[in-house]
C-alpha cells in the first residue's frame, strides 16, 4: 500500500468537512438533549427539509406537488428564507412535538420526534416527489489547486462556516447572558426556573437553534450529494454516533466524535473500501463503547425529565 502525503492531506481536508457535518448535528442533539433531557429523533429532518425548501426557491425549475414552479430566487434571499423558515418551523416542533408532553417523562417526547420525523419524510415524498435532487454548488468549478493539492471549495466553504459556529457556540455560553441562561437550564430547570430564568423561552430558542444547526448544515452538504427524504437520516445516525463517541451531554465532545468519525470513514472509504463507509462509524462507536463507556470526554449527565 502507497501512502502519498499529497493524497493523505487532501483526504484529512475532505474528512474534516464531512466530520464537521456530523459535529454540526451533533451539537443539535446535545444541545437539546441538555436542555430537555431527551433525543431528538427528528434531528436528521432538521437536515433534510431546508434541503428540500432551499432548491425549490434556488432551481428555475422544481416540481412541487407535481406542478412545476419558477421561483429561481437569488442565492443569498433562498438562504434567508430558509433561515427564516427554520426558526418558524422550530418554534412549532416546539409546541406541537415537545411542550405538551414536557412533564410526561421522556419516552413520550421520544416518541413524538420519532413520529414527527416519519411523518416530515412522508410529507416531504407527497410535495417533492422521491426523486433526488440536485443543488447547484456556489462555486463554478469543482476543484481548486492550492499548491500540490486539489480541494473541492465546497470542503473549505463547509470548514470555514463549522469553524465561525463553533467559535459563535464558545462566544454564547462563555460571554452572554443568554448562553449563561442555557446552561443554567440544561443543569437544572427547576432551580434555573426558580432564580427567574424562563426556562419554556430558553427550551425554544434552544430548539431553534438546533434547527437553525441542522439547516446550514443541510445548506452546506447538499450540493456535494443529492437532496433526497433519507439524506438526513444517514447524517444523523452518524452525527448521534459522534455524540456517544465524544460523550454524550458534551458540547466538545459531540464536536470532536464529528471530526474524528469523518476523518476515519474518509481514510477508511480511500484504504479499506468504500462499501464499508458507512459501517465505519458504528464500528468506531462500539469500540469506544468497549473500552470507555463514558465516550472519549466522560462527561456524565444526570437524568433529567
């Protein structure tokens, strides 16, 4: 077997982009997970559907319940409807799916994303159909050169927005109020209800936060594939992995299991074989269940409700 530095780099770049997708979902999970104590379920069509709504505005040509549409809005106004889009739909997932069973304990809320997550799939095949879509990339070329190397700029647009985010999530919750908010939450709601914290707008805006995650990611990873009604589940499966790998509850390590897991599936995809680039990550995931049950940051979360 060869090992060629030029190939290995370009192969860490492209790995770091594809993790930095799982890091991205990923922090939806913990987030909410911080904040509720529960699993998304629906995480992945936090993915999917602005996928979906961006290449109906982005396209000159997209069919919408079997009618063909001519929106072709200009790139930045189909990014900030999405946006937009996502924080209403967050705010309903909020009302609908957890808010009203929020003193049930937590299977009922599990249960419930999964259902919204079903059902968003369905609804997704009724109006767009089951073909997969196409999302035009901003760039006019698939490849650059920088030096000896050959990088897609999709891989370093994806890097540089996961870089600002995460630095925006550091800046949150170490520097604003807001953020001090959040996290008095997830430890414990009813203290952080009894200091006067409003612990039912702190839930939303977490949920919309963790919507607004899901769809720059779905944004970010759609031109480089196709958009289709299971593109977000895969994505998540990984991006749930990553969480358990880095430590379930961590905000670093739900970062870390996202760009140690692309890393590996992409040097695993190019040395082993492809076929096996999805098991990759399952592989990786009860590997370190085996050895460090706690994932790699250990961080334990007590129970909530």
């Amino acid at each position: 077997m060869h090992f060629d530095p030029v190939a290995n780099m370009q192969l860490l770049i492209s790995g770091l982009a594809v993790g930095s997708i799982y890091a991205l979902v990923a922090l939806g999970f913990v987030l909410i997970y911080n904040a509720v104590g529960v699993v998304n379920f629906a995480q992945g069509e936090f993915v999917m559907l602005p996928s979906y709504v961006a290449v109906t505005f982005m396209l000159p040509a997209v069919a919408v319940f079997g009618t063909i549409v001519h929106w072709q809005v200009p790139v930045v106004g189909v990014y900030v409807l999405v946006l937009l889009f996502m924080v209403a739909f967050a705010l309903v997932f909020n009302r609908i799916a957890y808010h009203p069973l929020r003193d049930r304990g937590w299977m009922p809320v599990v249960i419930s994303t999964i259902g919204v997550s079903i059902f968003l799939r369905n609804a997704v095949q009724q109006v767009w159909g089951s073909q997969p879509i196409v999302m035009p990339s901003l760039f006019s070329v698939d490849t650059i050169f920088l030096g000896p190397l050959r990088i897609r700029p999709q891989d370093l647009l994806i890097l540089g927005v996961t870089a600002v985010l995460i630095a925006f999530q550091f800046y949150l919750f170490e520097r604003t109020t807001l953020g001090k908010q959040m996290r008095a939450t997830a430890q414990d709601r009813a203290t952080a209800r009894l200091i006067g914290i409003r612990v039912g707008r702190i839930v939303a805006i977490t949920f919309v936060y963790s919507a607004v995650l899901g769809a720059v990611s779905g944004l970010l990873v759609a031109p480089l594939f196709t958009v289709t009604k299971e593109m977000g589940a895969l994505i998540a499966l990984k991006a749930f992995a990553a969480s358990i790998v880095g430590g379930f509850g961590s905000i670093p390590g739900a970062i870390i299991g996202g760009l140690t897991i692309g890393v590996i599936e992409t040097f695993g995809g190019f040395y082993v074989s492809s076929a096996y680039v999805d098991a990759i990550a399952f592989i990786i995931l009860i590997s370190v269940l085996l050895v460090r049950p706690q994932g790699l940051f250990g961080e334990r979360v007590a129970e909530k409700a």
